[in-house]
C-alpha cells in the first residue's frame, strides 16, 4: 500500500513539474519584460554633458576616463543608446540606477550622447 502512496506522490509532483516548465516564462522572455523603452527624443548635447557632469563624473571623471567607475569615453563605440539607457535606467554591477535622479528623457538625451562617442 505504501509504494502506491509514494508512487502516487511521485506522478503527480512529476506532472506539476511538467505544468511549470511549459507555463514559466524562459529567460529571454523576462529579459525583455525588464528592459526598459528609450523615449524618442533628439540630442542636446550642451544639456547631456550638463546632466553627466552634475551625475558621472564623479565615479566616472572629469573627462570620462574613468575612475571608480569604467572610461566612458568610447562608450558609444561598445554599446548603442537603447544599451546605454538600459544601463543607466537600470544601473550594473556597482553602478545605481538613475531612474529616480533623471527623467526618461534625460536618461535618453544621454545615452544618445554617450553612443556618439566612439
């Protein structure tokens, strides 16, 4: 009686398994849902180096060359803008985020400044 319990048991924790693979979310589904939408704006330039200087500077240097924080000085030449404002939006490794600080659209004006630099 005792291994139609046990064998029971393990059908059905085989079949809730079976369910969750096939109804969860893969990783690139959840990668996509927490990727955040670059708002379309066009580059301003005297206001992104305004809005880097009052914000980066100070892990990423004066002249973007780094520091604390990696050189930002080819960054365009690594990332594209839609990148670049997910990092910043979101933040990386011990980088915070910058969604509480700035506005989508000047997260958007910088990232657009910073994929000029190449």
């Amino acid at each position: 009686m005792q291994k139609w319990i046990m064998s029971g048991l393990f059908f059905a924790a085989c079949a809730f398994a079976v369910v969750l693979l096939f109804t969860l979310p893969g990783k690139e589904e959840v990668a996509e849902e927490n990727k955040p939408t670059m708002p379309q704006v066009t580059l301003d330039a005297a206001s992104a180096e305004a809005a880097v200087k009052a914000n980066c500077i100070s892990c990423h240097g004066d002249q973007l060359q780094g520091g604390m924080g990696p050189s930002l000085q080819q960054a365009g030449g690594e990332h594209d803008a839609e990148e670049l404002y997910s990092i910043v939006t979101k933040g990386r490794g011990q980088m915070p985020s910058f969604k509480d600080k700035l506005a989508p659209e000047e997260i958007a004006n910088v990232a657009l400044w910073l994929a000029e630099k190449k």
